[in-house]
C-alpha cells in the first residue's frame, strides 16, 4: 500500500468509511498479529491486540499526518499495545493456545516451525524483535529503528548478532 493510498484510506476513516480500514487492515493485518504474537506468545491475545491496533487506527487516523512511514505506524501501535497487554496481564497466566489438528502430512513442516520457534527464543528479546520485524514484517532498519526509538546502528549490529546466533543453532 502505498504512502498516497494509507492517506486517503485515513482520510475515508475521517468520514466513517469502514471499507478503508478493511483495505489498512487486509494489508497490515497479518504482520500487525504477527509481531504481536512474537511478543506476548499466546495466539488468542495476539488477535485481541490486533483487534485492538485496529481499533486504534480507527480512532486515531486524523494523527498519522505527522508520520511519514505508515507500517512504521501501525507497527509501533502493535508494539505498545502488546507490552500494555504485558503489563497488564502477568506473563505466566497466559496460556499458549497450541491448538493444530494433526495431520500426517503437516507433521514435519509443525516440527520445523516448532524448531524455529524454538530457537528464536534463544535470542534475546531485542535480538528477536529486532529478526522479526525485519525477516517476517518486512521493515527496514531504519523504520525499526524508528519503532524501537534506537539508533540505526545498534538495530543493524542487533540484527548480526541474532544471525551469527541463528546460523549456529541451526548448524548444531
């Protein structure tokens, strides 16, 4: 979606038009709960929090004038919405919805994303974040930067670092 696209969709939203909140939501949603799962770990939460992003979209659109990367937007909302969540329900109650119909077919591929999970969890939690805004949001280093409040040149070594860490684990 591009910059002129999100502006008039927000425009529309001004007026109350719900169909250009679907077309920010079809465009962002799936990174919006991505990220958003890759923080609070448990998928039910993560599809309040995107409900929530949303929401906050909805109600906020006359702000994003002053902003001039729309994902970066969207994604810092997803950001601060999850650690509000974080904050307010306690990190050990929330139960982890693993809910996958075993198939024999999808066994080895469930395994191999259990593995990735796993190892992105080695990570620390900027290293993770940092991988997951970028491999699987697809952001520049720049719009996380913006999205962390850190310098480019500290999302950048994070981001090597986290690789070096990867490829490792992945070899062993």
């Amino acid at each position: 979606m591009s910059e002129l696209e999100f502006q008039r969709c927000l425009r529309e939203i001004d007026n109350g038009k719900k169909e250009s909140l679907k077309k920010i939501y079809d465009y962002y949603g799936h990174a919006v709960y991505s990220y958003a799962l890759s923080i609070v770990k448990c998928k039910g939460l993560a599809e309040d929090i995107c409900q929530d992003v949303f929401i906050k979209v909805w109600n906020n659109s006359d702000k994003y004038r002053k902003i001039n990367n729309p994902k970066s937007w969207i994604m810092t909302i997803t950001r601060n919405t999850s650690i509000d969540y974080l904050r307010k329900y306690k990190r050990e109650d929330i139960v982890d919805e693993f809910n996958i119909t075993v198939d024999t077919d999808m066994v080895e591929e469930v395994n191999e994303k259990i593995h990735i999970n796993e190892i992105l969890l080695e990570l620390k939690e900027e290293e993770r974040e940092v991988v997951i805004l970028h491999a699987i949001s697809d952001l520049t280093f720049k719009s996380i930067g913006e999205i962390l409040d850190k310098p480019l040149g500290t999302v950048t070594w994070r981001y090597r670092e986290a690789i070096k860490k990867l490829k490792k684990k992945i070899t062993l």
